[in-house]
C-alpha cells in the first residue's frame, strides 16, 4: 500500500474516532440521532455528488446498482445488530467481537473472493492488530468473555463484525471491481438508509423530535464526518490499495478513541490500552510493508 493510500485510511481513522465520540453523547437519541445525521449526509454531500455525476460522469450497470443496494442494506443491518447486541450484552463483549471478526473476516474474504496474496509479514500483521483491538476495547479484562451474558454476546458481536465484513467487502467489490464512484456510492448508500428509516420516524414523529432537541449539533457534525471517514477508505480502495491491509488498517480508530477518551472524557489509557496500541502499530506496519 502506497503512503498516500496508508495516509488516507489513518485519516480516516482519526475521523471515525471523532464522529462516535461525538454520536456516544447523543446516545439516548437512539435511531431518531442516526436518522437526523443519514439526512445531513445526504443533503450536505448531494451537490458534490451531482457535480461528480456532471463532469465525470459514472458507468452504470445492473450489477453497479444491485450492489449499491446491497451496501445500504448491509450498512443497516450491521446498525440494528449492534444496537440489538448492546441491549442483550455488554458492551465490552460485544465490541471487541465486533471490531475483531470484522477486519480478520474482511481480509479472509479478501484473499478468497478478490484473489489477493498475503506475505507471511502480512499474516502476522493481521494477528496483531486483531489481539491489539481486544486489548484496546476490553483493557486486560478477558474476565468478562466468562460472564453469563458473554455467549449472547460473543454471538451478536461476531454476527456484527461478520455484517462489518459483509459491508466491507461489497463496498470494496464495488470501487474496485465495478468502478463505482467511493463519493457517490457512500451518498447512495446513505440515502437509502434515510428512507429506510423515514418510516420509522414519521410514525413517531413527537418522541423522535423530542430526543433529537439539543442534539442537531452533533448531529450535523457526524453527518459531515461519518461519510467523510468512508470516502477516504473507499478511495484508498479506488486507488489500488489491498482490502487485506485496509480492513485491519482502519480499525486504528479504537487505538484514536482511546486516545480522546483520556483527552475529552478523562478516561485513564492504562497499560493495557498502552499495549494494545502498540501491538497496532507494529500490526499496520507489517500489513503495510
């Protein structure tokens, strides 16, 4: 992967760590919140999306399409199974799981379905970023895989970071493979998510305004960083980097979130998350060699 390809995914990294620090205060707003920042999303990002469309212009195809589709219904249904797992489970469970199947499945599928080769380095790469996410997110404590809740957890979380995978790997599929646009196929996906939900929120429209008041802040910045932070993965894509690398490499966000966690939120890194973070390092270091 070239340095501008690992830059942008870093970046994108730094992104996703600042948008769900910003959405983990809006928390309670529950699906109303991902509702108001999937509309901001799509209305702030359509007059590029257009001006794309004019100048550059895209080849369509059926296949182009259904995978479009596909990518918003993946999106949507890697959002419902973690906010289910996290109502069934502990979070610090569930995420770990999560956060790990993803990438490590993404980077299987990778090698299996887009013919990409992995060097010894690379392998051992990926361990290490798997192992330095769950020492991040569950700081030492393996404890709680023991509790009587974990096995619902292990199940939602590894059926999230399967969904992670699945999205991962479509989307890939899709600006690498099809030529799709990384711009126009996060802004199409968004919108379709918004009018999957639509119905959702018109039914209740009362509660959904009332948890959203004193929230549209946060709400219009996760609309503008949220579809940010993908672009620049899906770009990184477009432009020839390997989805085996990418897929663990963007998972620096949880090694970024520790980090805002201490500096916003007065939260302590402990060693544990101190070793966690370098073990990713060392990992993105060899997958990117």
């Amino acid at each position: 992967m070239s340095l501008l390809s690992l830059s942008l995914v870093v970046l994108a990294a730094l992104f996703h760590a600042t948008w769900n620090l910003l959405a983990k205060r809006a928390a309670h707003a529950g699906t109303a919140f991902v509702f108001a920042y999937n509309l901001v999303a799509t209305l702030v990002y359509a007059p590029w999306v257009v001006w794309i469309l004019l100048t550059e212009g895209m080849a369509w195809s059926g296949a182009a399409a259904g995978f479009i589709l596909l990518s918003a219904l993946v999106h949507l249904a890697y959002s419902l199974c973690l906010q289910r797992g996290y109502q069934l489970a502990d979070l610090s469970v569930v995420y770990p799981v999560a956060r790990g199947t993803g990438p490590m499945l993404a980077s299987v599928g990778a090698f299996l379905l887009m013919g990409e080769d992995i060097s010894a380095p690379g392998l051992a790469g990926l361990i290490l970023v798997v192992a330095g996410i769950a020492l991040i997110a569950t700081q030492g404590r393996f404890a709680a895989f023991h509790t009587p809740e974990a096995h619902r957890g292990v199940r939602w979380g590894m059926g999230t970071g399967a969904l992670i995978a699945a999205y991962t790997l479509v989307d890939g599929w899709a600006v690498k493979m099809l030529g799709v646009v990384p711009v126009v196929l996060d802004w199409l996906s968004n919108m379709l998510r918004f009018l999957f939900l639509l119905p959702l929120v018109l039914r209740d429209r009362r509660n959904a305004a009332a948890r959203m008041r004193g929230h549209w802040g946060l709400a219009i910045a996760v609309g503008l960083l949220s579809p940010a932070s993908y672009i620049l993965v899906l770009t990184a894509l477009k432009m020839g980097a390997p989805l085996h690398v990418v897929a663990p490499t963007r998972e620096m966000s949880m090694m970024a979130g520790a980090l805002f966690g201490m500096i916003f939120l007065g939260e302590a890194v402990g060693r544990w998350r101190l070793a966690g973070s370098i073990l990713l390092i060392a990992g993105v270091v060899l997958l990117s060699a």
